[in-house]
C-alpha cells in the first residue's frame, strides 16, 4: 500500500507485517542490484 511520495521516492507498507520499502522513481530503468533489494525487503523471492 502507497504511503506516501516524497520527491521522487514513492514509501510502501505492506498491511500486515508493517514493514516498509521505499522505492525510487526515476525516469530511466531501475538497475539490478536495486531491483533485488526492493524484492528482498518486500519480502519476494525473485523469478
């Protein structure tokens, strides 16, 4: 769930665990090592 923007950095929670990520956005492509730590702290196993 979208918490809140702030400049270019959009902050989720998810609903249950409470837990936070803050994800950036840019306007070019996100690079790999970042992609892998949002999914890490969302708490996803990537594909």
């Amino acid at each position: 769930m979208l918490v809140r923007v702030t400049g270019s950095h959009h902050v989720f929670k998810h609903p249950k665990s409470k837990d936070i990520v803050t994800v950036p956005h840019p306007k070019k492509d996100l690079g790999k090592g970042l992609v892998r730590a949002i999914y890490k702290g969302a708490g996803w196993k990537p594909d």
